[in-house]
C-alpha cells in the first residue's frame, strides 16, 4: 500500500523509501515523546482515580489496602518515568526546539502550535502549565515517599496540589500539541477530564462529610 502511495506521487523506487527513512530517522524523538506524553496522561487519570478510589473506599472493594497502596507508589515512579522520557526527548528533538531553560522556566518557551483563544496564544501558556505540572509531580511524589509516615499531615496536605497538577496536565495535552485538537481523541480526552472533575467532587464531599461527623 505505501509502495502504490509513493508511486502515486511520483515517488517510487528505492529513493521513495530512502525519503521516508529519513524523515522517520529526523522525527523519531517526536514520536517518543508524544508517547510518552500519552502514557503520562493515562497515569495520572490512574493515580487520581485510584487515590480517590482509596479515599471514598471503592478501590478497596477490587483491592485489599496494601495492594492498593503498592500499585498506586508503582503508577507514581511510573509517572516520574514517563515524564522524565516526554522532557528529556525534547531536549533531542530537532522539530520543537527546546532549550533546557525553556523545559525547566515555565513561561520561557515561544513554543506555537496555532492554537489561539480570543488571540492569545494558546501553545506557549500550555507549555507553561506542563512544567508547573511536572514540578507538582516531583513534590507529591518525593514528599510521599519521604514524609507519608514521618510527616503524615504535611504529607496530606501537599497532597492537595495533585487537582492542580490534573488540571493543568489536562489543558497542557489539550492545546500544546496536534493530537487533541480535533476530533475522537479530544472528546475523550475531555470526557475523561470530566469524569476526573466527578471524583474530585466525590472525594471533597467524603472529606466534608467526615469532618462534620
């Protein structure tokens, strides 16, 4: 089939598969970090259902606790993972650009992706809001592994800025790059932000409740 496109095109023979070999070989970073990007928004919709799943009871009802609590550390170091292939890549990639004050700066990138809102620039605040993001990440995590027993309030209390880190991994993946911008995949990334937003909901109300209780 790609042979026939090629053709088609007036592309055919061997040179047809060099040009293609070249541009997989210049924009394979790209693809890394797009999937490392995914994989990192799939872990986070987990860590925030599982913890509030924790929290309101129902992942017990799947898992005993301490299951519960080893996947949910796993799915975090996982998470740190991804996020350090999704920004390390962008160092390499030759199509974005990046500079490693501008992954580390937030509101430093120039980054555009054509997205705008009202003719603000949508791309580069997004951009912004990842960094924010993976700073978040970094304090829930290593507070969590560090202080979850020896400074258990602090420890829940920082845990508190994981909402803000969904919130803004959400409109990070929603107006930095291409795949969301349009189509299936946008819609379901907002349906999941949607069911994010419903756990959040249930989760407050159950510490709410037990306050006044």
């Amino acid at each position: 089939m790609l042979h026939a496109v090629l053709f088609a095109h007036g592309l055919g023979g061997s040179s047809a598969f060099q040009i293609v070999a070249e541009r997989v070989s210049a924009s394979w970073p790209w693809y890394v970090i797009r999937a490392a990007g995914f994989i990192a928004a799939g872990l986070i919709i987990l860590l925030m259902l599982s913890g509030i799943g924790q929290v309101t009871g129902l992942t017990y009802r799947l898992v005993e606790p301490i299951k519960a609590w080893a996947i949910h550390k796993a799915l975090a170091i996982a998470l740190c993972v991804a996020i350090a292939i999704h920004v390390g890549f962008l160092l390499i990639d030759h199509f974005t650009h990046f500079s490693l004050s501008q992954i580390l700066i937030p509101f430093t990138s120039t980054y555009n992706n054509g997205t705008v809102f009202n003719g603000l620039a949508l791309g580069g605040i997004a951009i912004a809001l990842g960094v924010l993001a993976m700073y978040g990440v970094i304090i829930i995590v290593l507070s969590s592994l560090g202080w979850i027993d020896s400074k258990r309030n602090l420890w829940h209390q920082l845990h508190y800025i994981s909402y803000v880190v969904a919130l803004f991994v959400f409109l990070h993946a929603l107006y930095s790059g291409s795949d969301l911008k349009y189509g299936i995949s946008r819609d379901m990334w907002i349906l999941f932000g949607l069911v994010i937003v419903v756990g959040i909901i249930s989760r407050l109300w159950r510490a709410k409740t037990k306050k006044i209780a």
